[in-house]
C-alpha cells in the first residue's frame, strides 16, 4: 500500500477558501446581484472585489477535492470509497435540506412579504412545498455536496484504476508537466466549455440540467487528481511558474474589466471565454504555489480549523442570511452592518460547532466529522 504523505498546504487552503466564502456570503448582503436578503442600501462598487474572488474561488475548491480524493483513494478500495462518500457527503446534504436550509428560504419568504408569521407556522407545513425558487424546497449553498458526490461516484472507478495501474495517458501528464509553462495547456478543455456550453447553460446549481457548471467543475476535479499524481514534479514546477502566473493573472482580470465594459457579441463572448479561464487558472497556480510555499506546516491550529471547517460550512449561510434579515432595513453604514453579519456569522458558527457539535457525537455524522 502506498504511503500518505499528507500536505499541510492544501489543508491550509481548504480552510481558507472556505473562510473566504463566508466574507463572499456577507458581500452577497451588499452588492447589486440577487440573493436571499438584501440591505436597504445597495454598494455597487463592491460587485469589483467580489468578482475577482468569484472568479477563481469555486473552481479552487473543486481542485483541491480532487486532490483529496487522490489520497483518500491511498488506502481504501472503490467500495469503501464510495460509502464513506455517501457518508461524509450524502448524509449532511439530507440533514441540511431538512433543517438547516428552511431557516433561509423562512427569512427570505418574510422579506419578500410572501410569508407572515412565526418560524414554526412555516416549518414544516411550508418548508417542504414545491422547488425553490418557486417553492421552498433547497439546498441552497449546500450545492457543493451533491456535485462533489456525483463526481466522486462517476469517476471513482477510473481513478482508482489510474492510480494504481501504470498508464500511457499518467505517463503522458507527467511529461507534459516538466515544462512549467505546459501547465496552461490544461485551460483548452476549460475554454471549450466556457466559449461554447456556458451560453446555453447558465449556471443553476440544481445539478440536472446544469450542464455548463457541472462538466467544467468535474474537469477541475479531475485536474486536481491528475496533477497531484504526477508527484514532486507538479510542486517542483509550480515554484518555478509562480510568479509567471501572478503576472498573468493580474494581465488576465485587468483584461476581464476591460472586456466587460463592451456589449456582449460573439467576439466579445470568446475573448472574455479565453480571459476568464486564464485568469482564474493562474489565480489557482498562483495560490497553490504561495500556500506550498508558506503553508505546508503542521500545527494545532490547523487540526482544530481542518475539522471545524466542514460544520462551518453548513451552518454558516442560515447564520447570515437570519441575522441580514435584521440588520437590512437599519440605517447604519456599510462598515457596522458588514462587521456585524461577518463577526456574527463566525461567532454563531463557533459557538453551535464548538459547544454543541463536538458534545454531542450523534451529531457528528449529521455534519460530516469523523470520530476522532
């Protein structure tokens, strides 16, 4: 059996990553595109950093899961993978459909007028009628957990095969690698779904007919598994590429900005399709190869962060989304309201995992922890 050699960065970066979704969340409160509950007072200049974080944050976290499968698929079989899938993934998306969803779609039915009354006259003899968005039925931000099962399902039988038979196609990725620059190869998959799927398939987040976001989210995935089998020659050549993609990554956005001041057409569509792809690729290398550089390091910290970090997950939006509720029709400035939902929203999450879940270990499969 092969030995697991866990990488603390990637760790790191998963934390991260997840932590910067709760600031996107809070952003979400702000700025001009819809979302569940807006504030009294729309901020249209923050719709900027929110894009660039857009741009790379989603995909990032689809990579690293393929990474991660990589080493689960070290010491399990494909059964045993696809069950523990079904456990880690399957039954926390159950649980917060039924409970930890209703809370958001409860609060956004208030601010809509749609809904009048208390918490337990909606729930649950209305939290289950119909689909959202005509109905209330979601997963809502837990779409992440049925695309990231689907995929793991789809494609375990082809990774464990890859990774544990030698192949033409393994040994192929790995020489491709050696030239650091042939890491941009990997974007023509992904500029072939941006500039000829994404325009009949906006993103919905409702998996089934979902196809732009779905397939290009399961490349990233595989990419993420491809490239960590090629060993110590990936980190090896992300060092060498790091500040190459950090220029090309800043030219690529300051490139999107300036295309997005244009009418679309189809010039404009596959201009922005190549830019778009070659921003967030870069964003990605650029973070991979800062986080090996600066965060590949065991602490205590990071084992209470990696584990809290799941729960977190699941429980921050409802926190959000009810305390926005609150906040949204308060003339208060940008800064007070934005604190509040944001030192809110972790404290809320702090005080129901550290308190609650980790007392309880019933709850623990409930939101995706393994016993210690």
């Amino acid at each position: 059996m092969e030995k697991k050699f866990r990488r603390y960065d990637l760790d790191w970066l998963r934390v991260i990553v997840f932590a910067l979704l709760i600031f996107y969340h809070v952003g979400m409160f702000f700025v001009p595109w819809g979302w569940h509950v807006k504030n009294n007072v729309i901020y249209d200049w923050l719709r900027w950093p929110m894009l660039f974080l857009n741009q790379w944050r989603l995909p990032i976290l689809f990579l690293i899961s393929g990474m991660g499968t990589y080493y689960a698929l070290s010491y399990r079989n494909l059964f045993q993978f696809n069950i523990e899938r079904l456990k880690r993934l399957g039954i926390p998306l159950i649980f917060g459909m039924l409970v930890i969803v209703p809370p958001q779609v409860y609060f956004e039915r208030l601010a809509e007028g749609q809904f009048s009354g208390g918490y337990f006259e909606y729930f649950p003899s209305e939290a289950f009628v119909g689909i959202y968005p005509e109905g209330n039925f979601s997963w809502h931000h837990l779409w992440f957990l049925p695309y990231l099962l689907t995929f793991s399902l789809i494609l375990s039988p082809i990774l464990i095969y890859l990774k544990r038979k030698p192949s033409r196609f393994k040994n192929w990725v790995a020489k491709l690698v050696h030239r650091p620059m042939n890491l941009y190869w990997f974007i023509v998959p992904l500029y072939l779904l941006e500039a000829l799927v994404e325009p009949f398939f906006p993103i919905t987040h409702a998996l089934i007919d979902d196809w732009f976001n779905f397939t290009s989210s399961l490349v990233l995935f595989f990419y993420g598994f491809l490239l960590l089998s090629t060993g110590d020659v990936f980190w090896e050549k992300l060092e060498r590429i790091r500040k190459r993609a950090l220029f090309i990554g800043i030219t690529a956005f300051i490139g999107l900005l300036i295309i997005w001041q244009f009418e679309d057409g189809y010039v404009v569509h596959f201009t922005e399709a190549f830019f778009k792809v070659t921003n967030f690729w870069s964003w990605i290398l650029v973070v991979l190869a800062y986080g090996a550089k600066y965060l590949n390091k065991k602490s205590g910290l990071l084992s209470y962060c990696n584990r809290a970090v799941y729960p977190f997950y699941i429980l921050h939006q409802t926190i959000t989304v009810a305390i926005g509720y609150y906040l949204m029709n308060l003339n208060w400035g940008l800064l007070p309201k934005f604190l509040v939902l944001t030192i809110g929203t972790f404290l809320g999450s702090w005080i129901i995992y550290d308190l609650i879940i980790l007392r309880i270990p019933l709850l623990y499969p409930l939101f995706g922890l393994k016993t210690k």
